[in-house]
C-alpha cells in the first residue's frame, strides 16, 4: 500500500502540467462570401459559432458570429507518441476560413512543450495536414465564394498553449499565476520564442516577450506573443480568450493577402506608366475595383471585433493588435493604396495631356485649312 502512495506521488511530480495545444492557423480563399447558409462541410452540418460569457459583468452578445464544422477527434500517432486531435473551421464572411487544430499534453515542466512545434501526425507535420485540408475547404466552399483565389496561400499561424491547472507551491497552497509567471519567465519566454535551451535567451529578450502579459483573476494568465501564445486557466473559460486571438489571425491573414494584392496592382500602375498611351476604361476600373475592396475589407476586419462587452477580452485583443502589428499593416495598404492612386493620376494627367495636345493640333489644323479653302475661293 505504501509503496503505491510512493508510485503515485512520483507519477504527480513527473507530471506536472497538464493542457492543450491549439494550432490555429487562418487562410485567404476569396474576396468574399456570399451571403447565404452553408449547410454542410467535410461531411458535417455547418453551426453558428456560440461561446457563452465565462465572467460576471455586464455583457453584450457578440456581433459576429462565423460559421463553423467541427470533425470527430481522431487518434495519431505522432512524433510525442499517441495523440487525440481535435479539428474545427471556422468560415468568415471576410473570404476566409480559420482552421484549429487540438491536442491535449501531460508535461513535467514547461521547456518539454517547445518539442510541440514540430509536431507530426502520422509522417506529416501539423502545418501540411492544415494546408491539405483548407485546400478541400477551399474545393467544397467554391460555389459559395465570390472571386475566389487561383492558388492558395501559406496563411498566418499562431499556437496557444493553454495549461488548465498549474502546480502548487511547496506548501501546498494555490500559487497566484502572476508570481509562478515571474518565477518561470525565461522558460515561457523560451516557449514563446521556440528556443530549446532557455539559458541561452537574454533577460532582455525574456522581459520583452512576457511584458504584456494579462490576468482577470489570481488564477488565469495570458502572454501574447508575435508568434505564440500561453494562456492559464479553467477550460471551460479559455474558449472565448482563443477565439479572439483567431480573429486577430485572421485580420492579420486579411491584410496580408491584401497586401500582396496591392504588391501586384503596383507593378501593373507601374507599366502603364511605361506607356501611358494604353490608358483606357478598364484601368479606371480596376482602381476603381481595389479602393471599393479596401474600403469593404476594413469594415469587415472592424465589424468581425465589435463584440467587446468583456473588457478582459478587449485588453487581449489590444494586446493582440499591437503584438501583430496590425495597425502597421493598416498604414502600410493605406500608403500603397494612396501611392496607387497618385500614379493613376499622374497616369490620367498624362493621357490628358495627350489629348489636349491633339485637340489644339486638330484646331490649329482645321485653321489653316479654312485659311487654305479662303485664299483658294478668293
């Protein structure tokens, strides 16, 4: 009997964290959706996404609400042994679909996480299994779509380690997640940075990616990073926390694929400029077309956060805004937008020009000849 109290202790101390690994990763299919029910995806009926308010507080219901699949958990084998994984895609009205991937851990500390980064399931890393299965969301959305993407994108990728219960202190009392967060800060910066070896991380870089980190009660935590994420706390109440870090994903997944857009019509204004006389109706259009599509892509990206009843969530998603930077992106499209439109008008001005002098040349023309026609009557 005493030997089995020895055998569980020891087993208590080899294990002493205990959570899930969340891949999210977001992708561009389309300029938009069409706006009607999808029914059903990979073989399952398509829902409302619902996640209720897991504090006290005044509330107000979230304004969007994307559709979403959730596929049965399936077992594989993978590079940390046996694995229950867990899918669910998420479809916006935006033009595009978040997919997460699930996976439940038993560690003895927090360095042994880094190893979840290269996660394989059965021979394949997480990261293809995501693409080849966006690529069959992409084929069975299409009707639903409008202007979908010739190629799919890699997408933006974010993982959140969520840890549900941390260990206690030494005197057997509930530590605060605040001071276990201060006592392991090197190791999380570590994990947040994918290093293997936390003593090669400078205390610089180890306060810079755990300064903003954020807490509601003395018994959850969250540290956002560029790349990653660890959140502290009950399951039941990390749900909606994951949710808005995927729509920070998938804003930033967003602007990115505008962002090359822009790269592309950029290049086009500037071979036109190479030969301004090609100026026609079609290029009015297209810019047209692309300043419609950036005015429509920011009131989407806004209207898909104005849910903020919570203000715990509304600090996160701030901090998630600055972590991605996504207010840079928004100025950077901004500026190509503008400069696109200045050398449309430059364009416009030339082609202008152009015509302007052929119309004083066809006046001068048609002057002499009435000279002509007078002198010859006379």
């Amino acid at each position: 009997m005493e030997s089995s109290r020895e055998s569980t202790a020891a087993s208590s101390r080899r294990v002493s964290l205990g959570g899930e690994v969340v891949y999210i990763r977001a992708f561009d299919l389309a300029y938009d959706t069409k706006r009607q029910r999808i029914p059903a995806i990979l073989g399952q009926e398509v829902q409302d996404y619902l996640v209720g308010p897991s504090k006290p507080g005044p509330k107000q219901g979230f304004f969007y609400r994307p559709q979403m699949v959730t596929l049965p958990p399936r077992m594989y084998q993978s590079s940390v042994g046996p694995l229950e994984v867990s899918i669910a895609v998420k479809i916006y009205n935006v033009g595009a679909v978040s997919i997460q991937v699930r996976t439940p851990f038993e560690v003895s500390s927090i360095e042994e996480l880094v190893k979840y980064y290269g996660l394989s399931l059965a021979g394949n890393s997480v990261e293809v299994e995501v693409v080849q299965l966006a690529e069959q969301v992409r084929r069975e959305l299409e009707p639903y779509l409008v202007r979908p993407v010739p190629i799919l994108e890699p997408g933006e990728d974010y993982t959140v380690f969520c840890i549900y219960q941390l260990p206690a202190a030494p005197e057997g009392i509930q530590r605060r997640t605040e001071d276990w967060l201060m006592e392991n800060r090197r190791a999380v910066a570590a994990l947040l940075t994918q290093e293997s070896n936390a003593g090669r991380l400078s205390s610089q870089e180890a306060a810079e990616s755990t300064e903003r980190y954020l807490t509601y009660y003395e018994s959850d935590l969250v540290v956002p990073d560029w790349d990653a994420a660890l959140v502290v706390g009950e399951q039941d109440s990390l749900e909606e926390i994951i949710h808005v870090m995927e729509l920070a994903n998938v804003q930033l997944a967003e602007l990115a694929a505008y962002d090359r857009v822009l790269d592309g019509a950029l290049e086009v204004a500037y071979r036109d400029l190479s030969r301004p006389r090609r100026v026609g109706r079609e290029v009015s259009r297209n810019l047209r077309e692309i300043r419609v599509d950036m005015a429509r892509l920011n009131d989407e990206l806004l209207n898909i956060t104005k849910f903020f009843g919570d203000w715990h969530l509304a600090r996160i998603y701030q901090c998630l805004f600055s972590r991605f930077h996504l207010r840079d992106w928004n100025d950077t499209i901004n500026v190509k937008l503008r400069t696109l439109a200045d050398l449309y008008h430059l364009l416009h001005q030339d082609w202008i020009n152009y015509w302007m002098v052929v119309l004083e040349t066809t006046i001068v023309l048609l002057f002499i000849l009435d000279v002509v026609l007078l002198l010859v009557g006379l």
